[in-house]
C-alpha cells in the first residue's frame, strides 16, 4: 500500500499514476477534439494569422459547452476572448477587439468550424527570476513536490528550464546545497515541432532536510478540467486563484518556433504565477496536485503542466 504520510515507499512504482489531461480530454470530447483537429489541419501551432502567431489549439468552455480554441499572441498586456456563440458582435471597443473579430472570421471561414474561441494573449515567459528558492544553474525557480524513482530514494522536481543542465548543484535562497540536477526535459532542448515534458528531477544530498516550506504534501493526484479553481505554491506567488481556461493541449514555448512546445498544458484565466514560480505546484481546491508551473505571463496567465504526464516522463513518483 501506499504511504503519504511523509514515509518512503518500497517501490515508487507501485501506485498507478493517473491519465494525463489530454487523455482525459480524449476519452470526454472527442468529438470536439475532431473539430479542433479540422483546425489544427488548416491553422497549425506557430501559424500566423493577420501577423499574429498561434500558440495553442487547445479546448475551452464557453459557459454553454466545450468548444475548440485557438490562442493567439498580441502584444498588449490584456487576455481578451472572442467566442463564436456570440452571433453579430457590437462594434470593436479597441484594435484588440477588431484584430481578434478579423482572426476568428478568418480562421472560421477557412476551416469550416464556427463554434469555436479565439482567445488573445501576450506571450508566455518562464517564470523565473532572482532571488527566489530553486537555483540549479541558471533562474532561479521554484521547487516543486517530493518524489522517488527506482534509483533516486529521494529526489524534488522543478522546471526543467530552471535546472537546464544534468549535473548543476541545487542551492536553495540562502545558499544552502540541497543536491543536483539527475535529470531534465524542457522546451530549449527541444526540436522545433516536437512537445515536451518541462520538469527536471532534483536528486536530493543525503543530508538535506526532506521538508518543503509552505507547501502542502500532495496526497492525491489529479486532472486538470476546465473552470477548476487552481492555486500555486510559488517562491514569489502563493494562494492566488484562478479557473482553469484551456487544456491538454500543446502551448508554445516563449522561445519561438525553432524550439520544442510544452505538452499537457493548461492555461489559467488569470495569473496564478510570476517570475521565479517556475515549479511550483499547482492544487485544486479539493487538494488534489494536478501540476507545476512553466510559464505565464505576469497579470495575465499562467501556464500549468499535468502532473501525470511529469511524473510519467521522469519515471517517478511522489513519495
């Protein structure tokens, strides 16, 4: 059985880790999912449209159902929505409302599927930043939850893009060692149209403390969906709420196009994070764990990655 009580398990692979959020998607809307692939067909990721690139093809809840959306990256730093179930919009209020009308006609006629969002965003950052916890090299970040693997006994996780380098020594604020970086994915070692886990797994020293400061201990895995309440545990931001806009789907990388793209993503209505919360966990409000924090944008969203399909990609577990 398993253990949460803050033991170590004899086997971390002995509890089954849940589905990711794209299979959950998969299993609950595939016929939207159809939809959003006769977009995706004729507006890939990274495709521009009226001189703005696409950065997500992914699926949202308009408040009357799930519909396919397409995220789309603007400049000024405002989230804005245009969904196709408002029929003979009013007139513009500014050039955002009238550049997202233009690119929801345009994507409309072009692929056939009118029921469908448009959400404008600036783009992602990677939330890192000074002076912050997590320092494995370049960032810093944030820690995320414990974990184990068949090797590692004990082990943290964080952003793969704030621990980039397999073997860097992991400091905590004060400077502290804590361990090293065993291993790591993220989008910058990444080729360009392929997706990516962005976690990497920090192998904790023998006698640092196995506590996190102001993090819950996750007991209970779970899934992100659409209009969950989420929060994170960052070492900036901590105990800000947002619902879950978009998710399971592919987001862009705050690279560009010549770069790997996060996957299993989700993308929160407002900024749960800021720069220097890359890996922190993300809960719901029922407790349940359902990712860590890549990216964002600060004030505007946040970009959460499942946790399933973490935990999966480095081959661990909680512990």
């Amino acid at each position: 059985m398993t253990d949460y009580s803050g033991g170590e398990r004899s086997d971390p692979h002995d509890e089954p880790i849940g589905p990711t959020v794209t299979a959950v998607l998969e299993d609950s809307y595939p016929a939207v999912l159809a939809r959003l692939a006769q977009v995706e067909a004729k507006v890939p990721r990274h495709a521009e449209i009226h001189g703005r690139s696409v950065l997500a093809l992914t699926l949202t809840n308009t408040g009357t159902g799930v519909v396919p959306a397409v995220v789309v990256c603007i400049d000024q730093p405002v989230m804005r929505i245009r969904n196709g179930s408002v029929l003979g919009n009013p007139e513009p209020n500014d050039a955002v409302d009238g550049l997202l009308e233009l690119i929801y006609a345009d994507i409309a006629s072009t692929t056939g599927v009118w029921d469908l969002s448009v959400i404008a965003v600036p783009a992602p950052v990677p939330q890192v930043a000074p002076s912050d916890e997590a320092r494995c090299g370049v960032g810093p970040g944030t820690f995320g939850v414990r974990v184990q693997t068949l090797q590692i006994p004990r082990a943290l996780l964080t952003a793969g893009h704030a621990a980039p380098t397999v073997g860097a020594s992991a400091y905590d604020t004060s400077a502290q060692k804590l361990g090293s970086v065993a291993s790591t994915k993220h989008y910058g070692i990444t080729p360009a149209g392929q997706v990516t886990a962005d976690v990497a797994l920090i192998e904790l020293d023998p006698m640092t403390p196995d506590t996190l400061r102001g993090t819950p201990h996750p007991s209970v895995l779970g899934t992100g969906h659409r209009w969950d309440q989420v929060t994170a545990y960052g070492a900036v931001t901590t105990g800000q709420w947002a619902a879950i806009l978009t998710a399971g789907k592919p987001f862009a990388n705050p690279l560009g196009p010549g770069y790997g793209d996060w996957d299993n993503a989700m993308m929160t209505a407002y900024a749960i994070s800021a720069p220097g919360d890359s890996g922190a966990p993300v809960y719901n409000k029922q407790g349940e764990l359902i990712g860590h924090i890549v990216g964002g944008n600060p004030g505007i969203y946040s970009v959460i990655q499942d946790i399933n399909y973490q935990l999966q990609q480095v081959g661990a577990r909680l512990r």
